[in-house]
C-alpha cells in the first residue's frame, strides 16, 4: 500500500515536471510571438540572464552586479505583460536575482 502511493506521488510529480518542461520549452504561443516580434525582445535578454544561475558561485563580483544590474533592466518590460504572464516571469527573474544577490553578499563576507 505505501509503495502504491509513493508510486502514484512520483507519476503525479513527473507530470507536473513534463508539464513546466513543455511550457518552458515551447515558450510562449506563437500567434503572440509572430504578432509583435518586437515585444518578445525582452525575453532574449530574460533567457540569458536567468540561465547563468547554476554558474553564479563562480562569476567575480563585478560579474554579480552586472547580472543584477541586468535583472533590475529587464523589471519593467515584465511588468507591461499581461497578469498570467507577468506572475510567472517576475518571480522568476526575482529568484535569479534573488540568487545573484546572495552569491554575491556571500563573496563579499568572504573577503572580510
């Protein structure tokens, strides 16, 4: 009985990853993306910031604030999105900032 639940807890996980996955990967619908390509722009910049978070413990300082100052840039072109939208790509961006910040609290400490 309690391998069955782990079981049906592991398929219920599984597709919720397969689900976020599938978002993730096919980005956002492409009638919005071929309407305005131009309102997409920010999500380049949003994708190469937020994709350098598994490397933040080995960027310098400089680097840090850089990709901060960056995640702070990106802030009101998010907040024009529509609610849906917007709910996601902002707390994203928040918590790769978020880590940044830390990272980079943490190497100062390091230094004193």
């Amino acid at each position: 009985m309690f391998k069955a639940k782990i079981v049906v807890v592991l398929v219920m996980f599984m597709g919720l990853v397969g689900l976020c996955g599938l978002r993730e990967i096919g980005g956002s619908p492409p009638s919005a993306s071929q309407a305005d390509p131009a309102r997409e722009s920010w999500r380049k910049e949003f994708d190469d910031v937020c994709s350098k978070t598994q490397d933040a413990m080995t960027f310098s300082q400089e680097e840090l604030r850089d990709l901060i100052r960056r995640c702070d840039a990106l802030l009101p072109q998010i907040e024009k999105l529509d609610e849906s939208r917007k709910k996601v790509y902002l707390g994203r961006l928040q918590k790769c900032r978020g880590l940044y910040a830390y990272v980079l609290d943490a190497k100062k400490n390091e230094k004193k």
